[in-house]
C-alpha cells in the first residue's frame, strides 16, 4: 500500500495544478466572452 501512495502523490498533485489552471482559464474565458459586462456590472453596480 504504502509504495502505491507514493506513486500517486505526485500524479495528485500534477493533477491538482492542472484542476486549477483549467478553472482559471474556464473563468478568465468566460468572462472574455460576453459574462464581462455581467461581472462588471454586478461588482460596480
């Protein structure tokens, strides 16, 4: 067991970085498209 928690914690944390940069680019895209205007107004009224 313990030899195969090591081979998994680095793919877990590749894996986290990847989850992580794949939601920003899904927010900074989203907000490119068309939900900018939305986003605007809702934080600046």
């Amino acid at each position: 067991m313990a030899a195969e928690e090591d081979e998994y914690s680095g793919f877990n944390d590749t894996r986290q970085r990847r989850v992580k940069i794949t939601a920003w680019v899904t927010i900074v895209a989203l907000i490119l498209v068309g939900g900018g205007a939305t986003v605007f107004a809702l934080l600046f009224g």
